[in-house]
C-alpha cells in the first residue's frame, strides 16, 4: 500500500484534490481509499472510508474541557497519533493499493505537533509521499510566492518524505501571471523590484533553485488539469513510473 498526504494551508483545495485523486485510481482500476483524518472537518468532498471523526469527537472535547474550537482542534490534533492503532486496522481490513489522507486545514497542527509527525512516521505503508498545495489565491506578487515555497520546504524537512509541491485551483488564476509556473521569469520579476525585502526574496529564491527545488504543478481540481501530472509524479516516487501509459 502506497500512502498519500495531503498538506497546505486552510482551504487549499485538499479534501477536493483527495476525491479527485481517489476517482483517478479508481479510473485506472486500481483500489484507493480515503482517511479523513481532519478531526474539525465539517462537511467533506467526498466519503470517506476510514474517518478519524468516529474516534475524536470536537463538540464533545468542547463540552467535556470546557474549551473553544481553537482550543478543542488543538486538543483534537494532539490526539490523532493516539488513535493510529485503530485507523490502522480499519485501513488493512480494507486493503487498498493506495491510502489518501486527507489532513486537518491548520497545516500548524498537523505538521509543527509531535501527533502529526508521529502519525506520518508510524503509519505502515510501503512509501509515503506528501503532496503540499499552494493555494493559487494567496499568490499575487512574487515575493508571497517565494513566501509560500518557504513554507512548503518547512513542511518537507519536517515530514522527511518525497513530497510533490502542487499549484492548486489554477483555473482561477489570471494567466498574465506567467511567472507563476515558471522560474526563469520568477527570477526577473524579483530582480526587477528594488526594495530590500524583494532582494530577500531573490536570495532565498536562489537557493531554492540551486537546491533543486521545482516549481508547483499546477493543479485544478475543478476543470482536471494537472491531475494526470500529479498521478505520473506519484507513480515515479512509488514504482519507478510502471504507470505513466495511463
Ligand atoms: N475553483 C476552484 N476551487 C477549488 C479547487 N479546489 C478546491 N476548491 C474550492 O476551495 C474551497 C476549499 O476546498 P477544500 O477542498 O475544502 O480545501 P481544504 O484544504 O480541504 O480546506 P480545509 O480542510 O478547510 O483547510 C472549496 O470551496 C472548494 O470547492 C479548484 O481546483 N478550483
Ligand atoms: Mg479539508
């Protein structure tokens, strides 16, 4: 079984993207399956076919602690590692070729928390990746861009496993920002800015590219775009691409 993690920023497009995802194996006849594992999730996507919310109950850690949401989804959060156990078994049961999980919206306490990681690292799978999404409505200059693959590499040394960095709802972006899917004119357009925070911007981009770190993919989980892509990248980090004919 290959696991898939789905990270980023609060309403990002990852429940969307795993349903999506999950209709793409199941086009190509293999088996996958999704494990919510947002314990605030309220309404979802899709259907889930293991679901942390069976075993974490917000309203209940609500009434029981006294807390407010925040406190109770931190609450929650720290609790998911507790219920691997369970959520494994459920999943072998299963059985599937491919397990999407579908993470809490507050990237902070899925990733930056001891549960979190814990989970990543203790789930058995034979590979893990992580799928980390930019949301195209945050990026409107290049400087919060560079900003965004910041946060994309904090996740990526945290979770130490492959991880396909994704520009997610591209069909709502203004296509005039051709910068977006492309480093050489990112470098120009922060050149051609002269504050000091964009000349920051330009050195921490330099080393992302010196370090090999590749533009988003560019992703629409509305018109399907880039679906296929993110599948043939997934299928190279899992089987060396046996399934790219597809
Ligand atoms: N136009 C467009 N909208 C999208 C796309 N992906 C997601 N959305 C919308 O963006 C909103 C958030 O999507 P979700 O999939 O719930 O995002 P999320 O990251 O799971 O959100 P949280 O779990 O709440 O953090 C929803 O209204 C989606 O319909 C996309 O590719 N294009
Ligand atoms: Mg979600």
């Amino acid at each position: 079984m290959y696991a898939i993690f789905l990270t980023g920023t609060a309403g990002s497009g990852k429940s969307l993207l795993a349903s999506r995802l999950r209709e793409w194996y199941e086009k190509i006849e293999a088996y996958p399956i999704i494990l919510n594992l947002d314990p605030g999730a309220i309404s979802l996507p899709y259907e889930p076919d293991v679901d942390v919310r069976a075993y974490i109950d917000i309203e209940e850690i609500m009434n029981r602690y006294s807390l407010g949401p925040n406190g109770a989804l931190i609450m929650a959060s720290d609790m998911i590692s507790s219920k691997l156990d369970e959520l494994q078994k459920e999943i072998d049961e299963l059985n599937p070729d491919y397990l999407i999980v579908d993470t809490p919206g507050q990237v902070e306490l899925f990733a930056y928390r001891a549960s979190g990681l814990y989970f990543v690292q203790e789930l058995n799978a034979d590979i893990k990746a992580n799928i980390f999404l930019f949301d195209s409505s945050l990026i409107s200059i290049p400087s919060n861009y560079v900003s965004i693959m910041l946060l994309s590499i904090s996740i990526m040394l945290r979770l130490k496993i492959a991880q396909i960095n994704v520009l997610s709802k591209y069909d709502l972006i203004d296509k005039k920002f051709a910068w977006i899917s492309n480093y050489a004119s990112l470098e120009n357009e922060l050149i051609r800015k002269d504050d000091e925070l964009h000349l920051l911007a330009l050195d921490l981009f330099k080393t992302l590219k010196s370090n090999r770190i590749s533009t988003p993919l560019p992703v629409s989980s509305v018109t399907y775009e880039g679906l296929m892509n993110i599948a043939a990248l997934l299928s190279r980090i899992f089987k060396g691409g046996e399934e790219l004919e597809y």
